[in-house]
C-alpha cells in the first residue's frame, strides 16, 4: 500500500496545539514555512505519528503519547539519535531535523524527520506482488538488516547506546517486568515461557547495533523498484544480539495468515511463490555478515514470540485506558496470548 493510503484526520486523543507547532518550527527549522497541515498516520501502536504538511513540503512527526507512561517507553529521544547516527551510513533512514524536548510546546517530546514517499507491505504474504517482485523486496530486506548489524557503532557515536554484553538475559527481565506492569489476564503460556527463556539464555554473546522491530511493516520501498528506501520505528532500538533481530524479522514464518504470518516455510512457496523459506532467509543474512553457523536458532525465536507477547500486552493496556495510537490496538493487544502460545510452542521444539 502507498503511505497516502495510511493517513487520516488527527484522533481526538492525539490532538495538540498545531499553531503553536507550526510557530515553533518555523523559528527552529531552517527553510520550514506555512501555513501548516496535519494528518496522522494509521498504522503504528506506540508513539502517535503525523504528516506535517506545507506548501513546500512534507515532513513527518514522532511524538510520545499522553498520558502515563511505562519506564523506558515511548523513547522518541532515543529514536532521533540513532536514526541521527545512521544518516552516516549505507543502512536507508529518513533525514531527522530537529528533537524537541521541552512539553510545553505540544505536550509531550517529539522530533521532526523527512517524509520517505514509497510502499509499505502490510501483509507479509504481498498478495498483489508477482513472484518475482516478493523474491526481490525479501532480498532487499534481508540485505539491509545484514548492513545495520556490520556498522560500527563506536565509529558513529552510538558506543554509549547500549550495554555492550548481556543483551538477551537483559531483555527478557525488562518485559517480564513491562508484562507484569500491563497485565490483563493471566496468560500460563507467558509464565511458562518466561521461566524456560530465563533457564536457557545461550552462552553466546554479540553485540551490534538491533533495531528491535525490524519487519516488513517497519519497512519503506521504493514507490517502484523492490528495494528498501527507508527503515522506520527505531524506538526500540539499542546495543544487543543481532540474533535477535534475525528471529524478530522470522517471526511470520511460525505465524498464521492474517497474524503477521506467511504460514510454514513448507507451505509459502505454495500460497505465494518467491519469498523465501525460513531457511532460506536465515543463511542469506548469514552469507552477508559472514556467520558459519546459528547456535540456539530457536532460543532467538521463541525469545521474539516472548517480546511480541509482551508488547502486546502493553497495547492491550493502552487500548484500554484510551491512550493507544492505533484504532486497531484492542485487537492488536488481544494477541499477547496467541503470541506467548506460539512462543511456547517453540520452545517445546528444543
């Protein structure tokens, strides 16, 4: 789908002193004239987005949602440097202007970046692509990914992003803790998987840079070519095991259709013909960053299934308390069970 397909009128929840953004802008960006307007952008669950609009151009608005927050949430600021830090590399991000961080101004921190025009393939299965075009827009995928895990993030300024050891035994005490502070119902599948992650951290230890979210929807491509123009959501972000972003972006091959799923490697050839098998993707990546081997494969995916689950549920809460930035988050939240499921069941495979 085309990025105009995805905007609609600001939601009243999402409302803010648009006057005020606009006098704001045109004092602090160079070459930022209005009069301005404002649309926001249906897809996304965490932090509202926008298209700025002015006679000139286009720009697009990262904010925090309102409201109370969880520690760590929400991290605009975060999102705004390493989007910053990678504008010096071959990894395709939007150029960022400004980060405003005082509240006064809109009533939360946002930052300001260029709008990137393409497509964003909402369905991993791209039902309306030719066999051809999805071979090659997977391709692209997993090439990008490859360049963000080969960057040097000392070289960039991002040393202090992160801690540079202990990244998956730290990512599953922090949303066991996020899960527990959003919880809903009581999921046995979620308890069960959190004690088996927590038992079987592997040994191994990398550290590159991880988006965190990196997936198809994430993903902007060019409005013809199949290939990536622009990685987008870079909130979650940070210093960790690229092995956890390989089993994030694997995640729809264990997924049912219409889940964020592509069915089984076995059967997607079948039901679309040119993405490739789980397999398949998986020893593309290793070829390009030169990895030999992938230790404790399935650890990493029913860890991505753990963070989805736990995700989920912080959705499922902001649904909930009317603060959620999506129209669609009571139902994207609902999925925190099937998630942990689908990650137990994978951990069983061990």
């Amino acid at each position: 789908m085309s990025l105009e397909d995805d905007l609609t009128a600001v939601r009243d929840v999402h409302r803010f002193d648009e006057a005020r953004l606009e006098r704001y802008l045109t004092d602090r960006m160079p070459g930022f004239h209005g009069p301005l307007t404002v649309r926001q952008f249906v897809g996304g669950q965490s932090n509202p987005t926008y298209l700025l609009e002015t006679p000139a151009a286009r720009f697009v608005m990262r904010k925090k949602p309102s409201g109370t927050l969880l520690q760590s949430a929400h991290q605009v600021e975060r999102e705004f440097r390493i989007i910053k830090a990678l504008a010096a590399t071959n990894v395709p991000v939007p150029r960022v202007h400004l980060l405003c961080e005082d509240i006064d101004v809109i009533g939360t921190a946002f930052f300001v970046m260029d709008y990137v025009a393409g497509r964003i393939f909402r369905d991993p299965l791209m039902p309306d692509s030719s066999p051809e075009e999805r071979a090659a827009c997977y391709d692209s995928m997993n090439d990008v990914l490859a360049r963000l895990h080969k960057v040097d993030f000392r070289a960039v300024g991002l040393g202090d992003f992160g801690r540079p050891t202990g990244y998956v035994s730290r990512q599953v005490a922090r949303w066991s803790k996020q899960y527990e502070a959003s919880k809903t119902e009581e999921i046995p599948e979620m308890k069960s998987l959190i004690e088996w992650l927590t038992a079987h951290i592997p040994a191994d230890d990398e550290t590159t840079i991880v988006h965190g979210d990196y997936r198809m929807e994430n993903i902007i491509f060019d409005p013809a070519e199949p290939r990536v123009v622009a990685v987008l959501d870079w909130e979650l972000s940070t210093l960790g095991h690229p092995l956890g972003d390989l089993g994030w972006s694997c995640r729809p091959y264990h997924c049912p259709p219409g889940i964020d799923g592509v069915l089984s490697f076995q059967d997607v050839d079948r039901v679309s013909p040119g993405i490739p098998s789980e397999e398949e993707f998986v020893a593309s990546h290793c070829r390009r960053v030169g990895r030999s081997a992938v230790p404790d494969w399935m650890f990493f995916v029913a860890f991505s299934f753990f963070r989805a689950a736990a995700i989920a549920q912080g959705i499922a809460m902001r649904a909930k308390i009317g603060t959620a930035s999506a129209p669609d988050a009571a139902e994207r939240g609902a999925r925190a069970r099937l998630m942990a499921e689908l990650g137990w069941q994978v951990a069983q495979k061990l």
